[in-house]
C-alpha cells in the first residue's frame, strides 16, 4: 500500500532516480572538492619546493657527467623516478645516490637538505596513498548523473509538478537558490583551505621567495 503511489506516479523509476541523486550528490561534491583542493595544495608544494630544484638539477648534471663526461651536455631535464636510478650506478660501495646526498652536504654543511625537502614537500606526503582511482570514479558517477538529470529535464520535463514547468520553463526556488549560495561558499571554502595550507607550508620554509629568487639566479 505504501509503494502503490509511487508506482502510480508518472516517470516513477526517473524520479526515484534523480532522489537518489539529490541525496548523494552533495556529500560526494564535498568529498571530491576536498580531495581535489589537497591535490592542488601537493601540486603547488611540488612547484614552489626550492630544495627539490636543487637536488634535480644536481641529479641531471650527475647523469649528464656520466653519461657523456660533462654535466653541461646531454639531457636538458630528469624525471623524480630518475633518482632512484642513480642507487644502481655504484663504484665500489658507493652509489652515485650517495655522491648526490654528499655533494648537497658540502654545499652547505650546517643544512638538513632532508629536513627541509619532508617540510617543504608535506602536502605531496599528504596525499601519498591517495588512490586516483576512486576520484575518477566520482567523476564518473558524476558525469553519468549529469547525463541522466539533463536528459530527464530536457525530454520529460512537462511530466513532473510546477506550472513553470508545464510551459517549458525551468522552475526556480528559494530551496534551489540556498543550494547554490552553500555549493559556491562550499568552493570557496575548499579554494580557501587549499591555498592557506600551501601558504602555511612555505612560512615554515622560512623565506620562500627569498629561497625562489635564489633558485633563478643559481639557474
């Protein structure tokens, strides 16, 4: 008796469809959004990260000077799994990994070059075991939900309640305009706290732009 006028209703499997939706719909936006924003935060870590330049541009001119008898000729660029190709080369009991570690060392003895790359590279950390394949999977389920709702509104749109509707026209609401003030403040929000965590990690770097501007003179 209860599901009888469900059953009833016009369109009742689509209906039942987009509910399902509705309700999931913010909670995964917010999971998403809060995702993407510390991937953006690991990303600009990745970028602004001073001691990770230095170590591969130490690396790249290590492997030109193997490879070709001159740090300044052969490859322009090296990749991070690069580094770990360096553990391989070895010399007796030393790898060309321990002649970077020893070179950063004499650079300037008093730094903690491992210190400071785990500080500055703490977003990236973050995220280490993030599995991507759960949020491509969210932005599929999304974009599948996308499809479903705008063919329902775009071919069927006269069956469901509302005079606006009937005429063709999309129907507005107080209800719908506080769902889009709460998704942009939700954006806001997540754009927000992506950029304050990037800007807490470069204060704890001491002078980023000072350490930026070091980095392009030494290039």
């Amino acid at each position: 008796q209860m599901v009888l006028p469900l059953a009833l209703l016009s369109r009742g499997t689509a209906r039942v469809r987009l509910l399902c939706i509705a309700r999931s719909a913010r909670s995964q936006f917010k999971s998403s959004t809060r995702t993407l924003a510390s991937i953006r935060s690991a990303c600009f870590a990745i970028q602004k990260s001073g001691m990770l330049r230095e170590v591969m541009l130490l690396a790249l001119q290590l492997g030109n000077y193997i490879n070709h008898g001159d740090s300044k000729k052969g490859a322009k660029a090296i990749t991070v799994g690069s580094l770990m190709a360096l553990r391989d080369f070895k010399a007796g009991g030393m790898s060309s990994l321990h002649f970077l570690c020893a070179s950063l060392l004499q650079t300037d003895a008093k730094r903690d070059c491992a210190e400071i790359l785990a500080r500055e590279l703490r977003p990236a950390e973050r995220i280490a075991k993030l599995q991507v394949q759960t949020l491509q999977g969210s932005v599929r389920t999304f974009s599948r939900d996308l499809d479903t709702v705008n063919a329902e509104c775009q071919n069927f749109l006269a069956e469901y309640e509302g005079s606006e509707a009937r005429n063709g026209e999309p129907s507005t609401s107080p209800r719908a305009d506080e769902d889009d003030q709460e998704i942009n403040q939700e954006l806001e929000e997540a754009e927000a706290a992506a950029e304050a965590a990037a800007v807490t990690d470069a204060a704890m770097d001491g002078d980023p732009l000072g350490l930026e501007r070091e980095d392009e003179d030494a290039t």
